[in-house]
C-alpha cells in the first residue's frame, strides 16, 4: 500500500519505506507530525537489515512557490539507530526517541 500526500513528492509505504521526491529511501525511521503541519523524518537505515543506521533529523517543509516539501537538516540524533520509539512532549516543544537497532547485531542500550 502506498500513499502519495497531495502530489506533493511525499511518498510513504507500508513496509516502513519512505521515499521524499528524488531523494534517498529510509527504512525503519519515524515520522512525526506536529501541529502547524510541521513534520520530521527521524533515524532510520539504509536497508531493513539495519547494517548502517542513521542520526539524523530532517523537518519537511513545503516550498509554498513549487508546493514540493523539502528535507531541511535540523540537530543530529547523538546515536544512530533504527527502528526506535518515539514521542512527542505534552507542548509538543522535544521529540523523544529510545531504543531501537544500532546496526543488525546490536541495540541501543
């Protein structure tokens, strides 16, 4: 199953693939949608077998004059993983992510 958002360039899959216009693919990241249409891919992996796993955060914003969303690179996660939970403080002010796969043969501890 797949949804296309508004024919925006925002693609999400099922299997826990997400693929943003031209860009790369993230498997096992989290999406985290905000108020004030504010949306954050975090983490993930190369591969569902997580032999390399991400730090990194990216909040989409939508380009209001090509009405494309665009990956902006926000502070990086101090630990790479995939995977993880994730939640959203009360204010929705922080993100918190925990656990997850470090790689495919370690968690995060």
């Amino acid at each position: 199953m797949q949804l296309n958002l508004l024919g925006s360039g925002l693609e999400f899959k099922v299997e826990e693939v997400y693929k943003f216009g031209n860009g790369p693919q993230f498997f096992l990241s989290k999406i985290v949608n905000l108020p004030n249409d504010r949306i954050f891919v975090i983490g993930g992996s190369e591969d569902l077998s997580c032999k390399k796993s991400f730090n990194s955060v990216f909040e989409m914003v939508l380009n209001k004059s090509s009405n494309q969303y665009e990956m902006v690179a926000k502070q990086n996660m101090l630990i790479s993983r995939a995977a993880f939970g994730c939640v959203v403080y009360p204010n929705f002010t922080q993100i918190f992510v925990c656990g997850g796969s470090i790689n495919e043969n370690e968690a995060t501890k």
